[in-house]
C-alpha cells in the first residue's frame, strides 16, 4: 500500500513539474495472495513455476498496472519500468507482454547493465523495444562478466555484491566494462530508433569512488553523444 500512495503521488508531482518520466520497477508478486516474499520464477519446469507465473501477471501483475497506465497516461506522465533480475519485468519481452496488457504510458528504463549480466545484447535490446516506442528512459551503466565465476554461479549469482572477485558479473562505471565502440553503437541506436531524451549516469561502480566512477563515465559518454539532429539527408 506504501509503494502505490508513493507512486501515485509521484506521478501527480512530475505532471505538476512537466516532468514526462517516472521511472520505478515491476514488482515481483509472491505466489499467493498471503505471501509476504516475492517468488522470481525463471524456468518453465516443474509445472508449478508455470501456476505461479500465471496467478501474478493474470491476478497482481495486470490489473495493477493498467490502473498505474491509466491514472498515468490522465496525467501526461510516462512510466519508465527498469528491466532487472528479480522483477517480474526483467527482458524486452516481459517489458513488452506488460505493456500490451496495460497499455503505452507502461515502457523501459533500458539499463544495458542488466542486459549484459542476462545474456542480451543491449543493442538489440534497444531495436526491439524501439519498434515499439517503448523505451521511455534509459540509464548509462557498465558490467563486467568473469567468465571464470559464471562458469561456477551461473547468472543467478547470489554472491554479495561487496565480494566482486567471487561474483559472475559487476557493474563497472561507462567504458570499464565494454569499449567505446560498443558504447557508440548503444548511443547511435538509441537514436535510430527515435530515442531522445535523457541519458542518465547511475553510479555503481564497486572500484570507484562516487566522484571518480561519475566523472569517468561522463569523460567516456562525451565524445560519442549525439546532440544534433540531422534534420533531412541533405548528401541525397
């Protein structure tokens, strides 16, 4: 109950500020309608995982966010939904099934972050959901996978996020993860696919200092930002 007056009354305030965007994640129901914990089911068997999928989109999932579309959508405000592991919106796809059940306020916050550590390209992350319009925010954070760890704890590493050297993935800070050509082609795409709006640094780079992890980010993000509409093919 604390989370939806929360984001409600967030929602009123950006209408009143002209803010378009109010970012937030899916939730994750647990698997009945006591259940004090969430309950992330990520494989298709045993059959059980399939019932408590289906009760949370069908009973908890759907109907609340269309009424969070809705009262959204009343208020010219967008909500931006992070794809991350854990939640019940975590792919392109899941972002996608939420949104044609709610309806178009519903979209990404695209953190290629959270792609990389789940085996998706953020690239083409970025094209599926831009066909659709769907990417309403988007945050400029780097991982790093050791592939000598993931070969032990798999994706699903629940290792401590302090214990980087025994962890599958970490975040790194834009550049520290993947190279600037990598992160020119997500930039550029985000672009080809209509997205203009912010690019936001999120700082959890466990090597780093706030300062630093920021100020290198920005460093690597500067040169391959695109600020200048090309307006019409002007060569042709």
């Amino acid at each position: 109950m604390l989370l939806y007056l929360v984001l409600t009354k967030t929602i009123v305030l950006a209408s009143k500020l002209g803010v378009p965007v109010v970012n937030t994640f899916s939730g994750c129901p647990g698997d009945h309608e006591n259940a004090l914990y969430p309950n992330w089911p990520v494989t298709p068997w045993p059959h059980d995982f399939q019932e408590v999928l289906k009760w949370q989109w069908e009973e908890k999932l759907i109907p609340y966010w269309k009424e969070k579309n809705d009262f959204a959508q009343a208020h010219n405000v967008k909500i931006g939904l992070e794809l991350h592991g854990g939640f019940s919106v975590h792919t392109p796809a899941t972002l996608l099934r939420l949104r044609e059940a709610c309806g178009p306020a519903i979209g990404a916050n695209l953190d290629p972050s959270h792609m990389w550590w789940q085996g998706i390209d953020p690239i083409e992350a970025i094209k599926i959901l831009g066909r659709e319009n769907a990417i309403h925010h988007f945050h400029a954070k780097d991982t790093i996978i050791d592939q000598q760890n993931m070969n032990r704890n798999g994706l699903t590493d629940m290792t401590d996020y302090s214990q980087m050297r025994d962890r599958s993935w970490y975040f790194r800070s834009v550049g520290f993860g993947h190279d600037q050509k990598t992160w020119a082609d997500i930039i550029s795409t985000l672009r080809l696919y209509g997205y203009d709006y912010v690019v936001s640094i999120e700082h959890e780079d466990g090597l780093m200092s706030i300062e630093e992890g920021f100020t290198k980010a920005v460093e690597n993000l500067k040169p391959i930002i695109v600020k200048e509409s090309i307006g019409q093919m002007w060569w042709t």
